[in-house]
C-alpha cells in the first residue's frame, strides 16, 4: 500500500522533470512572488516591533503624558498659537493628584559648533527630572541638577550621536558653541532606537533656565512630560488636563485647543496606521503578483496537459479514475509549491539581511513567515492547478485509437 | 457449454463533426466466447476503431447492450468504466503508448499504480513476465532505448501485468517491421492458446492469419466474406 503511494509519487515526479524548463518557470513565476509577499510581511512586522520597542524604550509607558504647545492634528504643524503654554499651567497640573510628575522644556532648533564643524540640531532646555520623565540618563558623565538651573550654567549633555556627528572625540569638559555662546560638555546621554527620519539621539539639553533666558528668551514652555501615578484612567486624566488648560487659555465652547495631548495609545497607534497602510498597499501588490504567478502556473499546466494528452489517456485507459488524474496534477503542483515555498521562504530571509544594511529596519524571523509562504504556495498553486486537472481527467482515452 | 465473454447487441455509435454527423456503427451484434482469437478486419473508416473503442470501455455506444463477462457495463459511469478496464481489459496499441520517462518495469507496472495496493508480488510477476518476452536484459530501459518490437513486448507485459480476461489489440504490428510482427504475433497465439481471449483488428490477412476466427467490417456492420 505504502509502496503503491511511492510508486504514485514517483510517477509524477518523473512526468514533472521530464519538462524541466516548463517545471522551471512554474517555480521561478510562485517562488518571486513569494519572495515579495514574505519580504513584505516581514518587514512589516520588523516596523511595528521597532515602533513598539522604540516606543518602550522611551518608557513612554502606559502611565505618562506628552503635552505639546500649539493645537492641530497628532503629526503635522500647529495651527494656534503656540506661546500659550507656560510654567504656571505647569504648576497647576502638579496640583493634580494622579499627577506624579511633570517635566516641561523650551526646545528649538539651533546652530551647534565645534571647531570646524557646524550643524543644525535640536536643543532642549529641561529640568533634572527630566532624567526620570524620560527614562533618559547619562552613559557618561552626569545630567544637570540643581545646581546648573540656579546659576544659568551654560553646561550641556550631549544626545548620543552627538560626538560622532560633530567629527571628533569630544571629551567631557570641552566646550561646544550654541548659538554663539560656548557651553560646556557634562555628560552623554546613553543611545536611543530611533524610528524614521526623527533621529532621538541627535539632540543637545542644557537647563531650562539657560535655554529660557540665555539662548531662546521666552517665557512659555513648549512641552511638558506628565507621569501619572499608577492605575491612572489616562481618558479621564486627559479629560481633566484639557479641561483645566482650556480654562486656563481661555477657550470656550468651539475655540480649538492650542495644546496637543500626546498618549502612548495615540502615538502607537499614529505610527503604526502609517505603518499600517503603506504595508496593506504593498501586500495588495504582492498578492497581485501571485495571482499573476498563479495564472502562469495555471497556463503552463494546460501546456503540460496538452503535450501529455496521450499519455493521460493511456493512464485512464489502463484504469486511472478521473479522480485519480485529478489527484496526479494536484500532487504535482503541491510539489512544486512546496519547493517554491520554501526557496521563496529561504530568499526572503536573505533579502531581509539585505535589506538591513542599507534601511535601519532590522530582520526578523518569525514561523509565521514561513507559514505564509507554504500557505499561499499550496494555495495559489492547488487553486490554479485545478481547472487544468479537471480538463486533463476529462481527456477521452478513445483519442488512443484515433490513429487509423 | 462455453461462456460469452463479450455480447453485443445492436449496438451503434453516430459522431458529429460540425454540423455533419456521421453513423460509424449501424448495429453491431458480436458474440466473443473465452478463449477465442477473433480478428475484426476492415479498410480505413470502416468503424473498426470505434468498435474496438466499445468493446474496451474506452466509449459508450449510443444504443445498443454489451455485456462484458456477464455484466451489463454501457451504462456504468467513467469511474466504474475505468475500474473494470483495470480489471479485466488489457490493451496494446500501434503506437505502443509506453510512458517516455519510465523504465520497460515502471511501464508494466503502471497499472497497477491505480490499484488499491502494489505487492512484491507484482514486481516479480512484471519482472517474471519480462523475461518471459525476452526482456529480461532491458527491464531498466527507456523505451526510447528499446526498438519497437521490444517496446511493443513491453506493452504486452503492461497489458498482462492485471492478469486480464480479455486482450484488446489494435494493430498491433502497424508499427513493426515483418519479423517483428511475426514475433509479437507468436507472444499471441500462445497467450490464446494459455486461455486469454483476444480481440485484434487489423487490415494486414497475414496477420489474422494467426488468428482462429476472422469477422469483416464494412460500413458499419459485419459482412460475410
């Protein structure tokens, strides 16, 4: 019994080499397209962990806050003003009781120098807090303290790609130029994942009360980081915190809020819709593309049937049941999409490191990568197989004799 | 008394070409006992073809019984068409029909891959009758390695691998050279004389010769000589 399977396979697999070029192109035609699907679905999966992790890494965590000044959408420019939001509001969210911690700054962009070098880049004014708002500490040296915010000390800890940036070794103690005034180097920050284009260890904190009076002169923040105690209702804290800043700014009824409030759920969820979209567009158009392959598959059967016909014929002569015949194409093109499944599982895999030395996204392996291949292999492959089968299993073995 | 293998009974067979439909069998009665050698014998579009296509159950009649060892079959489906070819047909054919990619075994064997099971048993017998043929040397050849005399052995070894009670031959020396012929002609007269039942057609007289009971054809019906 088991011997007459083996023979079965056997058969079909000699028929299948038999057309080694035909054999070929139904692999070559599933295996790419595979290869796109898997590469697609893999990177996608390696951009929603990088967010997450990104995200976590910031301990942006479930219990904390990010109020911005100026109103408008989550990701894009402010429409209000936005020298609305100042320490007093500050004050009054501490007052708060599920409010465990408040860390605002002053931030813009400016001209940072060092020797030869001169570089547009993010600087922030903050409080020592903000070590702990961030989850943020020096991997060399120290942050600012007390003492720094006092004297207005014109001392900065640098991002940590910072250094590197500028060209040089720089050593604690050296002084880098901001904005026309030189500051002293007292720590680096430890490095940060970064996702996309906004690079979190490109960036320069010194106190906020040097950044407020020495070098931007402003008197309102432009954020500030909340931490909430624990078991916060975050959707009744942000309800409470608009309500208070509305107050506060004196907004009624329709005027639009000139703060945004930043929740880990809103900004999850605003990077990976982003995400989210571009991959379901291009997912589309790997399944197109196996569609296309399956259409190949399915062409190229019908040829294969064509030229066997007569050799089918004698099969159902000698006493294969259609349904027999049926099995045969079918096993056939289950072969074929399990060794595309595979090759195409193997070189996504491959194209993934690829991928990785020119992109910042990292490879990632998952079975259900592989799971996706050999499924949509088997399916594309079986599904498109079956019409030519039921043709080859209707071919009249009368055609045997049709020689005189 | 002698059993009847083969009964047909009125039968008749029209195919259409286009709009033309042309009557190939005009009711033929034919009686076939077991152990007989019949050669049917007939010029081109006499309807041999299609006769010799009724009788191996690889088409249906259009009207007409057939009762092929005591079973009424014209009306069964393909699938039990082709359980019952597998069973008790054998057939060898002008143009061998041997599976390009397979061995002089493999090919015998191919019956029986559409069989519930496949037993050591059987590969001895393909390998017994083989030798039997004078195969024995080519049972790994391809049948593009075999001259047509060997592959057409090799044919008749895949027809009497299922152990059939009736052997369906369609010219089966049309493709052959004269020694050849004679040689696969011999294979036949010994099997009938064994007790396999052989219907032949054929429009060479030297051939159904070997035969022991000769019917014409000629438009669709039987004629005296």
């Amino acid at each position: 019994m088991k011997n007459s399977f083996f023979q079965f396979l056997k058969d079909i697999l000699k028929e299948l080499f038999s057309n080694k070029v035909n054999f070929f192109f139904m692999f070559l035609a599933l295996t790419i397209s595979l290869i796109a699907l898997n590469t697609i679905y893999s990177l996608g999966l390696s951009a929603k962990k990088q967010v997450l992790d990104s995200l976590a890494s910031v301990q942006f965590g479930k219990d904390a806050m990010l109020i911005i000044a100026g109103g408008g959408r989550i990701i894009g420019l402010t429409t209000t003003r936005t020298d609305t939001l100042t320490l007093e509001d500050v004050k009054e969210l501490e007052k708060l009781d599920f409010v465990k911690l408040a860390s605002p700054m002053v931030r813009g962009t400016l001209e940072v120098s060092y020797k030869d070098f001169a570089e547009k880049i993010r600087v922030e004014g903050v409080f020592p807090n903000y070590t702990v708002a961030n989850n943020w500490y020096p991997k060399i040296g120290r942050f600012i303290d007390e003492r720094d915010l006092k004297t207005m000390a014109k001392v900065c800890v640098l991002g940590a790609d910072i250094p590197e940036k500028l060209n040089k070794k720089i050593v604690l103690g050296e002084k880098i130029k901001i904005a026309g005034e030189y500051f002293e180097i007292i720590g680096v920050l430890e490095p940060k994942p970064s996702y996309g284009h906004f690079r979190r260890d490109e960036r320069v904190i010194i106190p906020f009360t040097t950044a407020q009076r020495r070098v931007f002169n402003k008197d309102y923040i432009d954020a500030v980081k909340l931490l909430f105690k624990e078991e916060t209702d975050i959707k009744l804290a942000e309800k409470k915190i608009r309500e208070i800043l509305r107050k506060r700014h004196n907004l009624y009824g329709i005027d639009p809020d000139d703060f945004r409030l930043i929740t880990p759920e809103l900004a999850i969820s605003v990077f990976t819709k982003t995400l989210r979209t571009i991959n379901m567009f291009l997912l589309v158009i790997a399944l197109i593309s196996l569609v296309i392959s399956g259409v190949i598959i399915m062409n190229l059967m019908y040829a294969n049937i064509e030229e066997k016909a007569p050799i089918i014929a004698l099969r159902i002569a000698i006493g294969a049941s259609p349904r027999k015949i049926i099995e045969h194409y079918l096993i056939m093109s289950f072969f074929i999409a399990s060794i595309s499944g595979f090759a195409g599982w193997i070189l996504s895999l491959i194209l993934m490191e690829i991928i990785s030395f020119f992109t910042p996204l990292k490879p990632i392996f998952s079975w259900w990568v592989f799971l996706l291949s050999f499924s949509f292999a088997s399916f594309t492959a079986i599904s498109f197989t079956l019409i030519p089968a039921i043709k080859a299993s209707q071919i009249e073995p009368a055609i045997l004799l049709k020689s005189l | 008394m002698v059993e009847k293998l083969v009964i047909l009974r009125g039968i008749t067979k029209t195919y259409k070409t286009g709009n033309v439909a042309s009557q190939i069998l005009k009711g033929i009665d034919l009686e076939v006992e077991e152990k007989e050698f019949l050669a049917i014998m007939g010029v081109s579009g006499s309807g041999k073809s299609t006769l010799l296509n009724i009788i191996g159950l690889l088409d249906k009649p259009d009207s007409g019984t057939y009762i092929l060892d005591g079973q009424e079959v014209s009306k069964l489906s393909k699938n039990e068409l082709a359980y019952i070819r597998n069973r008790k047909i054998g057939f060898v054919f002008q143009a061998f029909h041997l599976v390009p990619w397979a061995t002089a075994l493999e090919n015998v064997l191919m019956p029986l891959l559409y069989r519930g099971s496949f037993k050591k048993e059987d590969e001895d017998r393909a390998l017994q009758l083989l030798t039997r043929l004078g195969l024995e040397k080519r049972i790994n050849a391809k049948p593009s390695e075999l001259s047509g005399g060997e592959q057409q052995r090799v044919a008749i070894a895949r027809a009497l691998i299922t152990k059939p009670k009736l052997l369906l031959a369609d010219e089966p020396t049309g493709n052959l050279d004269s020694k050849s012929s004679q040689e696969v002609m011999k294979i036949f007269k010994e099997l009938n004389e064994e007790g396999l039942t052989i219907i032949m057609v054929t429009h060479d007289p030297e051939i159904a010769k070997f035969a022991q009971k000769i019917k014409i054809i000629k438009d669709g019906v039987f004629v005296e000589r």
